[in-house]
C-alpha cells in the first residue's frame, strides 16, 4: 500500500454565465502529497531561467486562475482552465487569437472534442468539486468540517479525531457544450459522476457510432461526500467515499450526444491501494492518518493501434484491454497488469499520475507525480523522486515487474532548487524515423524535450523555463500539434500576474524529424491508429 502524507492576442469575452468568484479549495486530485518517505531537501543550486532549442513564438496570457488541459481540432485550441476554458486559433502560432473565453466553474477543467454525425464539434470539460448548478451558473458549493475517526469514517466522537473540511454535495462530473461555433460555445448537458471528474478520456468507437470518455475521480479531502448529504447523493449512487475502486464511463452516441448515459466498471482488487495520509507519526499527532486508503485512478491514456488503456491509478499503473472500446478488462476475472512499486525507500513509486505510449507501441512512458506538485522534486542527477519511469508496455494480462522490467527513467538534468517541479503531462512526437522523442511539463522547472530512444540513458535536447514580463514559468500541460509545441501553465501561485497562459514554442528543426502527416485533432490523452507516423 503506497501511504501518503500532505504537504502543503485579441479577445472576444463570452461568458454564458458569470460565477462569482468563489475561493476554492486546494485542488482535489493535487493536493495528495506523498507517502512519507523522507526525501532529502534539493543541495544543488538553481539552474537559472531560460530556453535552449525552443524558441518562443506567442502566448495568450491568462491570470487569476489555474491553468489546466489542453485539446485540438483544426486551427482551435480549446484551452482549460479552473474558472472555464478559452477557445484559441492556432493557425498562425506567432499570431494567436482569442476567439472566445468562456467563464464556467469547473476545477479542474479538462478538455476534449469530437464531431458528431451532423458534424457538429462538441468539447467535453472535467469538474472536479462539487458545484451549485449544471450550467455555467453554478459556483462551488459551501465548505462544511466534519470529524473523521481513527477508523476513518464519520464520527460524533471527538476521542482521537480529526477535523476535515468537506464540499457539499453538488454536481460534479462531465458538461458537454457544442462548440461548433467557437465564438459562442453553448452548454448542453451535464453527466454526474462519483468522485466528480479529475481527468477524462475518449475512446472512439466508430464501428457502434459512439464515443466513450474514461472519467478518472477520487475520494480524497474535501472532495469527500459529507455524511449531513449522504442520503441525498446515496439515493442517486453518486456518493464519494473509500475505497471508490471504480471508474466511470460515459458512453455518448454520436448521433444524439446529449442522450449519453453513465456506467461504472470496477477496479480489480489486486490493485495497489493508496492512503492519503499515511500512519500515525511523532511529527504529526494521535489523530494523523485517520483518512482511508482508496483505490481510483488519476488518468487514463488510450493506445487505440493496440487496443489497451493505461491506467495511472495512484498506487500502481494498470494496462487494460479496450477491444470493446466502452468495456476495460480492469475487474476481477479479467486480463490486466499491473505495475508496482513499492519498497519502502525513495525508489517506490509515490503516486501514479499519468502515462503515454511510444508510437510503435513498445514503450509506456509513466509519470510519478511526487508531493502533488507542490514540493520541489528536481535536484538533476541528486533527484530522489518524480521521475517519469519507462516500461514495457505489454500485452494486458501479461506482468511487469516494477523493478526488474524496469527500462530506464527521466527527470530535467537542470537542478531547480526549492522551485516546485514534478514531472507532468507531456506527449511522444510522432518521429518519422523511429526515435522516442518527449516534450513534457515539470511545473516551475518550465518546459524539457529530450529523447529518450535508449531509455537507460535519456538526453535533454531543449527546454524553456522562462521568467519575463509575460510570467514565470509554472508549467502544466506540454504537447506537439502539427509541428508546434502549445504550452498551458500558471497555477495562480507565482504573483497575482505571474501566470503565462497558453503558450507556443517552435522547435529547432534539426531536432525534430516529424511525420509530415497534419493531425485534423488531437485530444492528448487518447492515440489513434491514424495517428501512427509513416515511415
């Protein structure tokens, strides 16, 4: 069981429906910490800021908030983000446009989108903390404190309690707006889930004209159902509890996406839990560690050219067969692998947060998101945790060992000191020539692309880790689409204009020997078979 202790550029304005700014809570997937054991603080000095080999072309500013995930479709980026999201023409990516920018609660704000078959664009966004409304009228609901017991479960008696603080239950989940004019996106459903949505991805099932979104949640902190509402979200099966060990499913039909249904398919029991507060210690107090273990996944990433899902689960990563595209194989009695581990030392995996496949399917790259992205983790080669890990990526049913499979690992070679830096989301270039090449966020330590075709031996080829009159580096979401590196990042943490936005970067060209194959769309998370470089 991995334990876990907290630490703590034009624009048109549409908003459908101004929420008022209501405070939110720490981010309910990011707030996980790490499992206690000790990492040693970052010695090595601060690599300074700035760029090698990527060169940036544009940016479209964004303060105030959290800036999240990213999607494309066409020219049009749609660009996530903690209070809604922003539509931006791409097609000259030194001259970008804010087509619109659309206000709507929605921590933590991830993005997809697909056609339908009257050819309209639809776009999908994450909500992952429970709401007052379905629309863009809803702010966050209220915070109440509530005690956890030893045993941690709700309790009257405060005789070794802890204090939580829980959101109300509200609606959290998946909402569907048709974004077919990106001027004017326009709400058309929402999908409730248990746990809310901390990430989601699709799933395309053209054969049966449907398209299903893997929705990763999480009972963790305050996204937790407090028992006061437990009989209203228990009569709708949409209480958020311990262990979860679950997903949720939305299976849309393309030609009615609005008459989506939600089904949840089971987590297998030989999955690797997680505890999100750890044991009881000398450095905390008699009521610490009173929160329980889960079993839930954190993302999700699709490899349609081999039909399997890669499930980055917090405790360990699970690979899935997805030949029937809205049916994982992640139950009891159903092939799937597993990756763990866990040895009690800084060599154990903290907590799984997502993945990506080499594009000739060999290799699963596998992100550890250790201290939750608030604690500096990057000591280049003193790095101790939070490495992105690379593993065979096998057949589902087949094992990995943790560590004897284990094929290699990367981490940024510049060291950034007390910044906070973590591994994070990045995608694979789609390389005509064979060659794994990975451009990646790590928060504060900016933006890294290094190749990574001899994994035991990975090489930075270029980064950008930039402070300027624009913001400060704070990267969270780093990917190629269609010759061009978009770049979405600010945290709201780094001064109150210090967020950079959404940003794109160009790479030097020797370094990047790319399929000359446009993509029509893109949404990160999932590879499609047309998807594959040529040769």
């Amino acid at each position: 069981m991995l334990r876990s202790t907290p630490s703590r550029v034009a624009l048109v304005s549409v908003a459908l429906l101004l929420s008022c700014g209501a405070i939110a809570v720490a981010d309910p997937g990011e707030e996980h910490g790490h499992d206690g054991i000790p990492v040693p603080p970052p010695t090595l000095p601060l690599t300074p800021p700035g760029s090698s080999n990527l060169t940036l072309l544009d940016a479209a500013d964004k303060d105030g908030t959290t800036n999240s995930d990213i999607a494309f479709h066409g020219n049009n980026a749609y660009v996530g983000n903690y209070d809604g999201f922003r539509i931006i023409d791409v097609s000259r990516p030194d001259r970008m446009n804010v087509l619109s920018d659309t206000t709507c609660r929605a921590n933590q704000g991830d993005v997809s989108v697909f056609r339908t078959h009257d050819k309209r664009l639809i776009m999908l966004q994450s909500i992952d903390r429970p709401v007052t409304a379905p629309d863009c009228s809803g702010i966050d609901t209220a915070l109440m404190p509530e005690l956890e017991g030893p045993d941690g479960q709700f309790t009257t008696d405060p005789t070794n309690a802890e204090t939580r603080t829980r959101a109300r239950f509200g609606y959290e989940g998946l909402r569907m707006f048709d974004v077919t004019d990106p001027a004017k996106p326009r709400f058309l459903r929402f999908f409730r889930t248990a746990c809310g949505s901390h990430t989601h991805t699709l799933a395309p099932d053209p054969r049966h004209g449907v398209v299903h979104a893997y929705i990763a949640s999480y009972p963790l902190g305050s996204g937790i159902t407090p028992q006061a509402d437990r009989a209203q979200s228990d009569a709708l099966g949409l209480t958020c509890k311990a262990p979860h060990q679950k997903i949720s499913i939305v299976h849309i039909p393309l030609r009615d996406p609005e008459a989506g249904t939600v089904e949840e398919k089971a987590l297998s029991s030989d999955s690797e839990p997680y505890d999100p507060d750890g044991e009881p210690r000398v450095e905390h107090d008699a009521q610490h560690g009173n929160a329980p273990p889960f079993v839930a996944c954190h993302d999700h990433q699709a490899f349609l050219p081999r039909n399997i899902m890669i499930g980055s689960c917090a405790g360990d990563a699970q690979y899935w067969s997805i030949k029937r595209r809205g049916n994982p194989t992640s139950a009891d009695g159903e092939p799937h692998t597993h990756i763990k581990r866990e040895d009690g030392t800084t060599e154990s995996f903290d907590f799984v947060h997502n993945a990506v496949a080499t594009w000739d399917g060999r290799l699963a790259a596998i992100t550890d998101e250790s201290g939750g992205g608030s604690e500096p983790r990057c000591d280049a080669a003193n790095t101790k945790r939070g490495f992105t890990f690379f593993y065979p990526l096998v057949k589902p049913g087949q094992p990995v060992d943790g560590f004897a499979d284990l094929k290699g690992r990367a981490v940024i070679p510049r060291a950034q000191n007390t910044e906070i830096c973590v591994s994070h989301n990045g995608s694979v270039l789609p390389t005509k020539d064979g060659r794994y090449r990975y451009i990646q966020a790590f928060y504060q330590g900016g933006n890294s692309f290094y190749d990574f075709t001899n994994p035991a031996a990975p090489q930075e080829l270029g980064f950008a880790d930039l402070e300027d009159d624009l913001g400060a580096a704070d990267s969270w979401s780093t990917y190629w689409y269609n010759g061009t590196v978009f770049v979405n990042g600010g945290l709201n943490r780094r001064g109150p204009t210090a967020n950079r936005g959404f940003e794109a970067y160009s790479i030097d060209r020797k370094l990047m020997p790319v399929s000359q194959q446009r993509w029509p769309w893109s949404n990160p998370q999932t590879q499609e078979e047309w998807q594959v470089p040529r040769r």
